[in-house]
C-alpha cells in the first residue's frame, strides 16, 4: 500500500517533461487502481489540477436599496478578510449619477459600503442600468514581510510530491509556488503562521464539486493569506473569523476535490490588484523530494 502511495505521490515529480508525458489511469477487475506512463487495455488518461475555485457571491455581493427615482447601490463584504472590488454600470438610461469609469475600492472586513447613488433623470420613467461587479479577496497594498513557514503538519517525515511550477498542476498565478506534500490521509493540519480564519469549507467527499476540496484559508497579519487544500470531509476544526496562532489545530489531511493522491496541498498568496496570486516562501526546515517513480528512477 506504502508502495502504490509513493508511486501514484511520485508522479507529480516529472514536472520536467510533464508537458510530454501522458500519464494513464486503469483499474483492473479487484477495483486496484494503478498509474503509469504507457497505455493499457481500457486505461484513460488522467489529468492533474489543482485549481482553485471559492465561491464567495454569497459573502460579497451588491445591496441596492431602491426608492421612487433612486437607487443606492452598496457592496457588502460578509467576510473576515478585506476585498477588492470594481463596479460598473452599462446599458444606461434615464440615469444621473452613473461614472463613465469603474468604482474601485477595498472593502473592510464585514462592511457594508455604498459604491454609487443614482438617481432618475427623468422621475416617471424607471432607471434602466446593468451593474458589472468583480471583486477579489485581499488588499492589494499590503507588503508581504519575510517570514518562514514551519511544517503545517504533525508527525512524519513526509516528502515533496510537487513543488513549485510544478506543470502539472502549479503552473497558474493562483498555485505556481504551491508545494503538495505526500502524507497519509488523516495527518493533523496545523497552522503554520498566525492570522484569522477568513474560509473555509468542510463538506466535501471524494473529488467532490470543489476543484480545492475541503480547505481552510487563513489572513495573516501583514495580507497574506496561507491556504491548506484537499483536506478530510468533516475534519475541519476552525470556524471563519476565529484567530489562530502558530500550531493551532486547522483539520486533518485528506484526498479530497482534484487531488492527485493523498495529500497536503499548501499555497500563500496575497492580492497584487489584479487578483490573488500566489508568492514564494520557504519551509524552516529542508523538505525532500519523492524520487521519480513514473520513471523507474530510484
């Protein structure tokens, strides 16, 4: 079993020659799944990705308050952590009030803001406008200060499965300095940096209908945020708005969303203007790397 772990956590370690290599899932009639890098009889190929998708329209979204003639229009951010936003308005008539360019501005934590006061220019006609609303999680003009991680993790040793730029999966803005770490599914989760509990999400079994799984996103104190992915269904401890310190229980690893195999995913990002992104850090200790079994290499 140890074996098939390390082989299947293995393969994410070609990052190489990933873009010219095709990785192929089977299963065989006992229900074993097996990878490898040649087809068999009834394989499929099998795609790595760890993208990043919260849903976060339920937490921050427009509030318009609509009178005779007026609308105010406010943003609302539910979340425990400072947003981005940038609203628009086309398609408008019979409407005062509206900018030509877009309303930008950062929301503090659980506010409501008002963005635009439109009014009617003419009172017995309705005003007709169609709201573009984009928002991304973070301010932009914190300054990310020197910091490194200690293990997210207890227990061990466990091994690097994928590092940064890893082309399987860490090759976009939101993941490209992501580091997966093999380890058994239910490993205790820890905080690897102190801040608040700004998302989380606990529901999710199996590949689930959330690319991430269950994870849980904590704001640090100088913007950043670390976020702990594909985490054990029911295995978060934390609560949103809660403050964690450095060791404090978050959940316990898991394989869940569109992991590769059971593992920790971790990733620290912060927002540069354009959206999250994540940025570089370094663990406090030397982490190894699996060697690269999909190649036969020991």
């Amino acid at each position: 079993m140890l074996a098939r772990l390390l082989f299947f956590c293995g393969l994410c370690l070609a990052s190489q020659l990933a873009m010219a290599m095709t990785i192929y899932k089977s299963t065989d009639a006992n229900g074993v799944v097996s990878y490898s890098d040649r087809p068999s009889k009834g394989a499929k190929v099998f795609v790595f990705q760890d993208r990043m998708v919260e849903r976060l329209d339920r937490q921050v979204y427009l509030d318009i308050k609509k009178q005779k003639g007026v609308d105010v229009v406010f943003a609302r951010n539910d979340l425990y952590a400072p947003v981005e936003v940038a609203l628009a308005f086309i398609g408008t008539s019979n409407v005062r009030g509206a900018p030509s360019r877009a309303i930008r501005r950062v929301l503090p934590p659980r506010s409501n803001t008002r963005l635009a006061l439109l009014t009617a220019i003419s009172r017995d006609q309705p005003l007709v406008y169609s709201p573009q609303f984009q928002y991304s999680l973070g301010d932009p003009a914190g300054t990310a200060q020197s910091y490194r991680y200690p293990l997210p993790w207890r227990g061990g040793p466990f091994r690097l499965s994928q590092g940064a730029n890893g082309q399987y999966s860490h090759y976009g803005p939101k993941n490209r300095y992501a580091m997966d770490i093999a380890m058994p599914v239910g490993t205790p989760i820890i905080a690897a940096r102190a801040g608040v509990v700004v998302k989380t999400e606990n529901s999710q079994s199996g590949r689930g209908t959330d690319a991430s799984g269950n994870f849980v996103r904590v704001l640090h104190d100088d913007g950043t945020m670390g976020v702990y992915l594909h985490l054990k269904q029911g295995s978060v401890s934390v609560r949103e708005g809660q403050r964690v310190k450095v060791g404090s229980p978050l959940a316990l690893s898991g394989n869940t969303g569109n992991s590769s195999g059971p593992h920790l995913h971790f990733v620290v990002q912060r927002n540069t203007g354009e959206g999250l992104v994540s940025i570089p850090y370094q663990f406090n200790q030397p982490l190894g790397a699996l060697p690269n079994f999909a190649l036969g290499k020991q």
